[in-house]
C-alpha cells in the first residue's frame, strides 16, 4: 500500500499579502555631512557643467553637439555621422550595458547612488525645497500646518525653483536636437515652433513630476535595474552594509559610554540613517532592492560615530564574504568576464569610428525609365547620385564609373565642390554603344574620390539596363 505524503492546512490563521503598489508616504530627509556626499557633489557638479554647458559650445559656425534630425546629421564636435552610421548606436548601448554589469558586480548600485538622471535631479529638488522650506524637522510641521501666507509663499518659491530648473532641463535636452541659441530666442519671444514648444513642455512635466513629486517611486517601481541587480551581485560585491555583529544590541546610551560595560553595541538606535535615506528604508533590516547606495546612511552614521568616539564603519561599503570574515574576493570570473568584454566593445568602437569612411555616395536609378536610346545609337541610362562630405573641410572630389571600359559618363561638370558636411544630388548620365553590351543587367559601380587625397572615397553599386540581347 502507498503511503501518503503527510498535509499540514495552513490556510487557518493570518496570511500576510503585498500589494504591487503601495500608497507613497513622503520622505522627508534630513542634512548631513560626509566624504560620499562630497564625492556625489562633486560628480554632480560635473555632470551639470557637461549637460548644460555642452549644448552651448560651437565648433566652426555649428553648435558643436546638435542631432539634427530634418536633414539627418548628427555632429559630435570634428565628427558627423549620418543614418548610415546608426548602427553605432548599437555599440554604444552594448558598451553601457556592459560598464553597467561591471560596475554592479563590483559595487553594487553606485551608478543609481551618484550618477542616475533620476537620482541628481531628485537630489537637486531636494536641495530646492530645504532652501525654500527648512530642514526636514520644520518641514514635517509645514506639512501638518494649515495654509498660511507664510506656507504659501513657501510652497510657491519651493514649486518656482522646480519650474524653472525643470524649464532649464528641457531646454537644454530639447536643444541638443534644435540649436539652443535659436531655441532660448524663440521662447522668450514667443515664436517657438509647435514641436519644438511641445517637447519642451513634455520634458519639463516630466522631470517636475519625476523628480519633484515622484522621486524614490521611480525607482522602486518604474525602474528595472532594481529587479534584476541581484543577478549580478554575489558575496563579494561591495554594498552599503550595517554590521550586526559590531552594532546589536542597539539602545541608546550618553556620550562616551562603553557599549560593553552596559551591555550593547555600538549602535545608539538614533534612526539617523533612516531619516537621511532618499528611498525611506532602513539599511539595518539588510540589504533591501529599494537601496540605491547613495550611501547617505553611511555619512550619516559616521558623523553619529564621531561623536560617541566609536570608530567609524558601523555601515559601510563592505561585502558579505567581509562581515561574516571571510575573504574578499576582487577579482573573480564574473567581474573578469564583463571586464574582457567590455574591453571589448570599446576596442571595437574605436576601430570602428576611426575607420568610418569621410565621404558617403548613394547612386539610385531614374525609376521613370529603364533606358532610352540617343543620338548615335548608344543606350543611355539616367542616375541621381547623392555624395555626402562628411569631413570639415570644403573638398573637390571627381566622379568615375566602373563595369566596361566603353562608358561613358556625362555629367554637369567633371569636379564637384561640396561644402563641409554637406550633401550634394545631381543627374547622372550614363551611356554605352549596344555593341558592347554583355547582358541587358550589366552590374556597375560609381566611384567618388577627393581630388586633394586618394584614400578619401567611396563607391556604390548600380545596373546599367539595355534592350534584350540577341
């Protein structure tokens, strides 16, 4: 007889549920002062002065930076690049991807703690609204205050410092694709074009909702690089850590008391690294996937430390393999393998780039008729070709064709000046005596080559058609 598998109910009782979404309760975090504070300031400062600045730096007589979308050319200071060369895109993501799972192998989410779009601008806001409101104690009692003149003003000057900074992003964002110049002219001269007005008003709401008003919900719920971050870390990637073993049991105590003699740890239970966390966990619970290791907490506790005369590391960048005293590993197959391949891809983006060609020829065929035969008898077919000047230089190149050394081409002029950076399109006509014609789809190649240097050129494949052979 077969036995059965033993079955315990355990639908009777209290079953806990989560909700996908929970209701925000507002954060409201507190000052510090610290070393990973200061190094967040300093990269933010960088990345403003690059965003902002960037967009307002000329090279020649163009904005040195401008996607310009209508005549699809995209200038990256000495460079241009065309649709043709949009499969750069893709390396450029692969290379993001891959410093993204390097760095996370290596130390966790410092990409979310100090350099995220989302992150910078949510600390600025913050920043914007301790200005206008006070530190977190006085605007928790803001909050709770009914409407008053002096919550009024309050409140305005916080939501105007957002406006505008918001208004500023969107300008800049928008002006990378318009020239900004010509785009800060036309908004306060009220002649901004209708998608140009559209989009800057999108990416104003957008990041005064986002970073105003949405902040640490971005990243919990919208953003999913906080669902799969755990694939990646192992226990010897660095992470924002409390020790349990140096910190439990916590309790609060005066200054300078031993935790032995009284029977605790080093932690005083002052819920300070609580206050200063931007998402609202608290880091003591463990490692939680709403944690971007900002490392706020950190500062915070270390500042707590100072004055207890603990040492300092309470919480702090550390790995798992550390804290249970085991050995740290640095250098391990995963993190070696990302590394190799992003080597890679930036080794091949370089190669790439450097070996894109100066100039680009596009030939199409005259649709409207396959051939005609002219005066003499010969076949003639009819060609618009497109030759882009892709250096900064204004250049002369020569045209030739290639297929049979009978063609004969007839074009406007035997040199062709084009401008830096620009496409030139003309009529091309090519003709040859039937006697020669070898099959009524004869393959040809156009060819262009700069009169100044040989090794700039390029060529582009087309049909020479004529009446069926007999």
């Amino acid at each position: 007889m077969t036995e059965k598998i033993p079955v315990k109910d355990v639908t009777s009782g209290t079953v806990r549920s989560y909700d996908l979404y929970a209701k925000r309760e507002k954060i409201q975090t507190r000052s510090y002062k610290g070393l990973f504070k200061n190094v967040r300031l300093i990269g933010v400062g960088f990345l403003m002065v690059l965003y902002f600045g960037t967009a307002w730096l000329n090279w020649g007589d163009r904005q040195a930076v401008l996607f310009d979308l209508p005549a699809r050319q995209f200038h990256i200071f000495a460079a241009t690049f065309t649709p043709q060369d949009f499969f750069l895109l893709s390396f450029l993501l692969i290379i993001c991807a891959f410093g993204l799972f390097f760095i996370t192998v290596f130390a966790g989410r410092v990409w979310c703690g100090y350099t995220c779009p989302q992150t910078v601008w949510t600390w600025i806001f913050m920043w914007a609204e301790r200005i206008t409101e006070g530190e977190r104690n006085q605007r928790i009692k803001l909050d709770k205050a009914p409407m008053s003149a002096g919550k009024f003003l309050r409140r305005s000057a916080k939501h105007s410092i957002w406006l505008a900074i918001s208004l500023a992003t969107a300008l800049t964002f928008v002006g990378y694709f318009t020239p900004i110049r010509e785009l800060v002219v036309e908004l306060f001269t009220l002649q901004m074009a209708g998608w140009a007005l559209f989009w800057v008003f999108f990416f104003t709401a957008a990041t005064y909702i986002n970073a105003g008003w949405m902040r640490e919900q971005v990243c919990i719920y919208m953003c999913p690089y906080a669902r799969f971050q755990s694939v990646m870390f192992d226990k010897d990637t660095l992470i924002v850590s409390y020790d349990p073993n140096r910190g439990e049991t916590r309790g609060p105590r005066k200054k300078g008391v031993e935790p032995a003699s009284v029977g605790l740890g080093d932690c005083i239970d002052c819920n300070i690294c609580v206050q200063v966390c931007p998402t609202g966990i608290d880091i003591r619970d463990g490692l939680q996937y709403e944690c971007i290791g900002c490392a706020a907490c950190v500062d915070a506790c270390d500042e707590v430390m100072d004055k207890m005369n603990y040492p300092r590391g309470l919480i702090r960048y550390t790995t798992e393999h550390n804290l249970s005293g085991e050995k740290t590993h640095i250098l391990r197959p995963r993190l070696l393998g990302y590394g190799a391949a992003l080597l890679i891809m930036i080794g091949l983006f370089i190669f790439t780039v450097s070996s894109l060609a100066q100039v680009t020829l596009d030939v199409q065929r005259d649709r409207n008729v396959l051939y005609r035969e002219v005066r003499g008898g010969n076949i003639e077919n009819v060609y618009i070709i497109k030759v882009f000047n892709k250096t900064q230089n204004e250049r002369t190149f020569a045209l030739s064709v290639e297929g049979h050394p009978e063609l004969i081409l007839e074009v406007p002029a035997n040199r062709m000046t084009i401008q830096p950076n620009t496409l030139l399109q003309l009529p091309v006509n090519v003709q040859l005596d039937p006697a020669f014609l070898e099959e009524t789809n004869m393959p040809i190649r156009f060819r262009v080559t700069a009169t100044d240097d040989d090794s700039i050129s390029a060529t582009s494949e087309s049909r020479f058609m004529g009446p069926t052979l007999r």
